[in-house]
C-alpha cells in the first residue's frame, strides 16, 4: 500500500536576496557578515554579485528584518518565498 502525506509548516521558509548594493558597498558587506557569519572579505565579494542570496530558508520575521537591515544602509534587498511542500511519497 502506498501512503501520502503533506508537509505542512506555520510558516514558508523565505529567501532574502540581494538585489543592488548602493553607493555604500562596505556598509553592505557588515551587514552581510552580520548576517551570515562570513568574513568581511567574502561578505563584501557577496554583496558585489549581485542578485545573491544572502539568506536561505529563514523565517519571514527575519527576512523582513534583514531586508530593513540592508534598505538602511542604502541597498535594496526582497523577500522571496520558497516553493510550497509538495505531496511527499512514503
């Protein structure tokens, strides 16, 4: 017998991506190295390649903030939502 079920959260994990560094590219990358960890020297290579997303899977409070992290220092980021569950065989 075949048997599916559907994963289903609160909350679809969403994506922040950067889409234009702004004028103030070193600001960009503490607030990237803030965010992920990285060091400063990767952060600021991130936030130069744009669209990159900077954060994978998170919840929508936390991209919301980071994406106000980043409007403050002059950049522009978005939220993006990840696909939705899809029917999972077990």
């Amino acid at each position: 017998m075949t048997e599916y079920f559907l994963l289903v959260c609160d909350d679809v994990p969403h994506d922040v991506l950067l889409t234009d560094p702004g004028a103030r590219v070193l600001d960009v990358a503490q607030v990237v190295r803030r965010l992920t960890g990285l060091s400063l020297w990767r952060s600021k290579v991130l936030a130069t390649q744009v669209p990159a997303r900077i954060l994978d899977g998170v919840l929508q409070e936390d991209a919301e903030a980071a994406v106000a992290a980043f409007r403050d220092v002059g950049a522009q980021a978005e939220v993006r939502a990840q696909p939705e569950a899809e029917i999972v065989k077990a």
